[in-house]
C-alpha cells in the first residue's frame, strides 16, 4: 500500500521522475517481467521502501509511465481543437500511431504483449477523449440518442486502437500520416466502404 503523500512538493516530483526515468532506462535494457522494483530503485538511487511510498508494484508504474505518455502524445495531437470533426479524430488517430510506435521502441522486447495488456485502458481514455469533443447542447435527442453517441465513440475508439496496433506490428510499413489518410474512410464510414 502506498503512504499518502503531497503529489505537489517538489521533492515528491523529482523522486518519482528518478523512479520513472530508472524504469523506462531499465525497458531498454530488459523484459518487463525481469525488472524488479531493486532494480528500479537501486538505478534511481532511492531504497525500496522510498519506491513503494509512491507505487503498489512495477505494474502500477508501467499503468503510470503509459497513461502520461499516452496522454502527452494525445494532447500533443489535439492541441487546437475545439469540436469533433473528421479533423479531430485523424488527429487522435495519428496519436495513437503515435503512442504504439512509441511503445514499441521503449518496450523492444515486449510490444506485443503489453500493448494488448493496456488495451483497455486506452481504448477507454480514446473514447472519454472523443465524448468530450461531443457539445452536449447540439446532441440528438431521443431514447437512443445517448446510447448511439457511446457506441460510436466505443467504436471508433476500438478502431484506432486496433489498427494503430496492427499498423505498428506490422513494422510501420508506411509512415503514420500515410496509414491514416488511407484509413480514415474506412473509420468514418465503416463497412459502406467495404461493402462498395
């Protein structure tokens, strides 16, 4: 169990950017499964019970280090946008290139593994992210209204996520803005393109 501690004090930031610069070191150099948290905390010079005043085990660090890079990458991407537009979910697709290419170099040796292990979690915060695009003032109404709207954004968050993933898989064949500019007709209108 973690100790509660002031996420603001400055030296509660720099301990826990130590851990995390020492963690995503130690991706570069082993398998996930290998590190342990001695290893995390004798490379951040810390002792490890200063490790476990800041997170449960390695995984919640990993569920960590993933989450603020993806959201970084995303807010990166979505910097400027103010409605959900065809605009904005190609930038929120290319993110999300983005954040798989970059797992893949900062887990070399586990990508696929673990980009399946976080899926959820993604999938998720894609689809919290398209909703908030969503003016509440100006949706549908009706019984179904809302229920559409979630299934929508369900399934066009599932479909980034999964054909970014394959994509970068894949080996990148083409670059990320090729990728989507290729894709974005099938994610905009679905199986109507595939059906002709």
């Amino acid at each position: 169990m973690t100790i509660k501690k002031n996420e603001a004090d400055p030296r509660v930031i720099r301990t826990r950017r130590l851990l995390q610069d020492a963690f995503a070191a130690l991706l570069q150099e082993k398998d996930f499964e290998s590190i342990t948290v001695r290893d995390i905390a004798e490379r951040a010079t810390v002792n490890r019970t200063t490790f476990y005043a800041h997170f449960i085990d390695k995984f919640e660090m990993l569920e960590a280090k993933l989450m603020e890079s993806f959201m970084t990458i995303i807010n990166r991407r979505i910097s400027g946008h103010e409605v959900l537009n065809e605009e904005t979910i190609q930038s929120i697709f290319l993110g999300v290139c983005d954040f798989h290419k970059g797992l893949s170099i900062m887990c070399k040796r586990r990508y696929t593994s673990l980009g399946l292990v976080f899926e959820n979690q993604i999938k998720e915060k894609i689809q919290t992210i398209l909703l908030s695009f969503i003016d509440k003032d100006k949706m549908q109404s009706g019984p179904n209204a809302q229920f559409l709207i979630n299934t929508a954004s369900i399934m066009l968050s599932w479909g980034m996520y999964g054909a970014a993933y394959v994509w970068n898989n894949e080996g990148c064949l083409i670059s990320a803005e090729a990728f989507v500019k290729q894709t974005m007709p099938l994610l905009m209108n679905g199986a109507k393109e595939l059906l002709g």
